[in-house]
C-alpha cells in the first residue's frame, strides 16, 4: 500500500530513503532546515557524492512522487501518515551523542501533527489519502533508552506513535544497501506501528526482526561497536606481524575462511573513520560510564583506532628523521573511498600533525577536496590528481583506497617523485613487491617490515 511519508533530515540517510521510497511508488516530502541543499534538491541535484542517488532523485521529482520543502514551509497536517526522522546525532566533546538535532525534529513533527489543514500539499492525482496522525519512525542513530524518553516527552502527550528503525546502509553503497537490506530492526511499544512500518519494507526479501524500542536501538550500537571491534583487532594483529615477520593480509585470508570469523572487516589499515563508527562507538563508550559500567573491550577498541591513524606519521620520522621540509603526498581525504565524506577522516588527524612537524604536505582527492579545504591548515596544497600531488614528493601516504589511486601509473609516479621515494601503504592496497621494483621503499600495515 503507497502511503505518504515525510523524511526529515536530507543527509545521507534521509536522501536515500526520501528518494527510494518514491521510487518504490510512496509519497514523499523530503525535508531540511538548510535553504541551499533544498534548492538543490528541488532542481533535482544531489547536493554530496552518493553513486546512483542523482539518478534516483531525478526520477523521483520527474514522477511527482518526490517533493522538497524546508521546514519552516511546512504547515500543520501536511506531514502524512510516517514522518521519517533523519537528522544528524553527531558527538559532543564527552563523547556523548548530540540530541538537539532530534530533540527539534520531534518538537517540529509535535507542532504540525493532528491538524487536517493543507492536506492538499501532499497529495495530488491518484495520491493516497494523507493520515492527520502520522507514525514517527526514528532512522537516526540515538543511543539505547533514548526512543523511550521522546516518547515519554513528546508524542505520549499528543497521541502519537514511535518506531526506533535503525539504519544500516553505507555511504558509497548507500542506495544498493537501502534496496539490498541484511536485515530491517523495527522497536516499537504499538504493535500496529511497528506493522505499518514494516510494510514499507515488504518487497525488499530482508529478514525482519521486531523487538522492543531500546533493544532495536542497541543492534545498531552493538552491530557498529562489533565492526569497529573487529576492525581494531585485525589492526592489533597487524602490529603484532610487523614485529614478528608476518603478513597480516595471509593472516585475515586464513582466520577470514572460518565461517564463525568471516572475512569482512578484516582490512588492516589505518582504522575506521567517518560519520558513523567513531561517534556511534563514543556514544556507547559514554553510555557505558553514565551506567557505572566500565565497557573495557570498547575503551580498548578506541584507544587502539586512535594510534593506528598516526602510524605513518611515527614511521615518516623513522625514515626521514625530522620532517622539516620534507615534501609528503597524501593520498586520499574521504574517510573512505566512493565517497567525499572526511567526517573523522584519519587522513584530517594526519596532516595537521606532519604539517606541524614542518613537513610541505599535499594531498589528492577525487571527490573530498571542497569538504577537507574547510578543516585543514591553509597551507596545505589540495588537488584532485594524484600525479599532481607527488610532484617533486619524496614521500607519499595511501590514506584512502581510491580506485585511481591503487590503479595509478605509479612508474609516472615514481619518475615525477624525489628519490629516494617512500611509500607508506596505509590501506594494504599496493603491491609491495611492484613498488619496490620501481624503486619505492615500502611500508604496509602488518606486511612485515620491508623498508
Ligand atoms: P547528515 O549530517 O549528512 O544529515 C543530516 C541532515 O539533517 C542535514 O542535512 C541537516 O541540515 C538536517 N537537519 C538537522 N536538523 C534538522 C531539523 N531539525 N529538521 C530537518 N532537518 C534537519 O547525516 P547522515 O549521515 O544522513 O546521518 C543521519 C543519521 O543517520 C545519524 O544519526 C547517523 O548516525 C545515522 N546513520 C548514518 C549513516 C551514514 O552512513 N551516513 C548510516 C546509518 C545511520
């Protein structure tokens, strides 16, 4: 059944859902407080880099189906019959996850729930009937115990109904994983909520697992946590390789072949990043303390993520002694590849450090440039081409594994660069043998010292 839906929050999350929805046939109001990113949206532009969401927006506004507004436009009873909340819960200082975002969304949707009036906006030929009390289906991440509490405070009063519906889709894969779902969580204290909630996903084939509100909160804290405890724990590895000669890629491949283990995760490297892992594994860490409880494995996890971004900086040291006026390359910005996200970015903790140290750091990046301009030193030279980046460089960092990055012309690379010429492969991504036959000295992440 097609119903009307309001998304709040046009981010990664709240685009992808607002614009697959209305490919899936629903009615959407795709809604944010930022006039620009709506212009954009209302011309049919995607304004961040997601592969596939430009066409999926396109088609939504051609259809009629998909519609923007900035909330402040909205009028009471134009909100549906779900209201999609996905705005943004990043960290505050403590670690603790921000709320203001929501706690708004929830007072805004409180505001204009009940009310028949301007119904017509959202609806238009053949469109379904719109509901005056719509459901509120929480799509963003908010620590255990949090849904129960907007509940109490917010919609208990007025009547409405809460789903916590967590998100598990990945920024670069995100509308393949919105359309491909492992699983759907759904929490919620009504019954016929959590129904009509869960018909949207009806089509998708996903194993569907309803719980209570603080126990669906929790998988995708405990689902983040385990990823990033996994990735820490291949990174340990790693460490431990370097110092005794082994090859932690050998090492994932055989300990990744055990069905109990799995192989994913296991990339050694220079640790997780972006907008999800680091804040999502704080929040818990803190939520932990505010229960007295001490979560040692997740402190451990943290810890060890937070040195694992610097190690290039400690061997550039080793190699070059003091870095003053040593030129250094650093390949990739985004967090990780496909995308132009550099929210907690290992690259972002690097370069300001080896600037600080008096090296002269460029850095290439496909998509990332404009977002990572805005949070690095000034002097720090940016540019999309790689080739340009190592001209004249004497060392260069493999921060992201970029496709044009693993696949550049490295004998290019190699002639353009300063000899002797270091690379420091923070991804694992290069053929260390390869490298080293164009005259690079190597270094990998648990590949065994070579340099
Ligand atoms: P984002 O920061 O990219 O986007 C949030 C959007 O919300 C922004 O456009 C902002 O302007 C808007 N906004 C803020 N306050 C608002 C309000 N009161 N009303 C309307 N709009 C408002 O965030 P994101 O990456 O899309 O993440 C959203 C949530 O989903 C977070 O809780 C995140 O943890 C979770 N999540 C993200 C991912 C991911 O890969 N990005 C994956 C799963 C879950």
């Amino acid at each position: 059944m097609f119903v009307h839906i309001t998304v709040l929050g046009l981010g990664y999350v709240g685009a992808v859902a607002a614009a697959a929805l209305a490919r899936d046939g629903h009615h959407v109001l795709g809604v944010d407080v930022d006039p620009g990113k709506v212009d954009r949206f209302r011309q049919g532009e995607v304004p961040f880099h997601e592969p596939g969401l430009d066409d999926l927006v396109r088609d939504g506004v051609s259809s009629g189906r998909l519609r923007f507004a900035l909330a402040s436009e909205v009028e009471s009873g134009q909100l549906g019959d779900l209201v999609l909340v996905a705005v943004g819960t990043p960290s505050r200082p403590t670690g603790a996850a921000d709320l203001s975002q929501v706690e708004a969304a929830m007072a805004w949707v409180v505001e204009r729930a009940g009310s028949s009036a301007g119904v017509a906006v959202a609806g238009g030929p053949g469109a379904p009937a719109v509901s005056t009390r719509p459901i509120v289906v929480m799509k963003s991440t908010v620590p255990p115990g949090t849904g129960r509490r907007l509940s109490r405070r917010f919609l208990e009063p007025v009547g409405l109904a809460y789903v916590s519906n967590p998100e598990f889709l990945r920024e670069g894969s995100a509308v393949h994983d919105w359309f491909h779902p492992d699983r759907i969580v759904i929490g919620s204290e009504s019954a016929e909520a959590a129904a009509r909630v869960r018909a949207l996903y009806e089509d998708y084939g996903a194993p569907v697992l309803v719980t209570d509100v603080t126990t669906a909160e929790m998988v995708k804290y405990g689902a983040n946590a385990f990823l990033a405890t996994k990735i820490s724990f291949i990174n340990e590895l790693a460490n431990m390789c370097d110092r005794v000669g082994a090859d932690v890629e050998e090492v994932a491949r055989g300990i990744g072949l055990d069905p109990r283990i799995g192989s994913q995760f296991l990339r050694a490297g220079l640790g997780y990043g972006g907008s999800c892992f680091p804040k999502d594994v704080a929040a818990l860490d803190h939520l932990a303390r505010v229960y007295d409880y001490p979560f040692e494995l997740l402190r451990a996890v943290i810890a060890v993520n937070a040195r694992q971004r610097l190690l290039p900086l400690y061997a550039l040291r080793e190699v070059f002694g003091s870095l003053a006026g040593v030129p250094v390359a650093v390949l990739g910005l985004a967090f990780k590849p496909n995308t132009d996200d550099v929210r907690e970015a290992p690259a972002l903790d690097l370069i300001p450090l080896l600037v600080e140290e008096g090296a002269d750091v460029r850095a290439a990046d496909p998509q990332a440039v404009e977002r990572a301009r805005a949070v690095l030193p000034a002097d720090v030279k940016l540019t999309t081409s790689a080739l340009e980046a190592l001209d004249g460089a004497r060392a260069v960092v493999l921060a992201t594994e970029w496709d044009p990055f693993v696949h550049l012309d490295w004998e290019e690379a190699a002639r353009r660069m300063e000899a002797p010429r270091y690379v420091f492969d923070g991804r694992n991504a290069l053929d260390p043998a390869r490298m080293e036959a164009l005259g690079f000295r190597y270094r990998g992440v648990g590949r065994g010292r070579r340099d």
